[in-house]
C-alpha cells in the first residue's frame, strides 16, 4: 500500500500508470527492469505504488526512458525567477 506521503507525488502516480499501461500492452515488469538496469522488485513496486521511499530521480529516469518517455526538466511559469532575486539585493 503507498504510504500517504507517497501517494500524495502526482508524478509517481503517473508513472505508476504508464507501467501499467506498458504492461497491459504485454510487457512485462522483467522487460521494463531489464531495459531499465534494475531490479523486478524496484519496478513492481513502483508500478504498484509501494515503495517505502521516494524512488531515486536516477531509477525514475531509467523506467521512464526503458518505456518509451523521456524524463526532462522544464522552468515553470509561476515559479519565482532566482534573478529578480540576485538583483533586488
């Protein structure tokens, strides 16, 4: 079961869903784990949701890449920008 902090990660969620997804395509957690570099346990858990930690962004990464996304960082809009900060000192 995930833990509440857990459950509460929108993004994990998500990916929960796409290995399922990916598996009920017929892939299995075996595929994803070895296209992936790691362990069937790591990547059944993460698609079920019961880590008992925050997954690594590294292992995050390698699941997303071994089914088919690309895991990238973007600005976002309402965040505060660190220059207004740099030049309001």
């Amino acid at each position: 079961m995930p833990t509440e902090e857990n459950s509460n990660q929108p993004f994990l969620v998500e990916l929960a869903r796409l290995i399922d997804d990916v598996c009920q395509r017929g892939q299995t957690v075996k595929d994803i784990a070895v296209r992936a570099g790691l362990s069937r346990d790591l990547v059944s858990r993460l698609r079920n949701r019961t880590y008992r930690s925050a997954p690594s962004l590294a292992n995050i990464e390698a699941v997303c890449n071994a089914i088919g996304y690309r895991l990238t960082l973007q600005p976002h809009a309402e965040a505060p920008s660190f220059d207004d900060k740099i030049h309001s000192t």
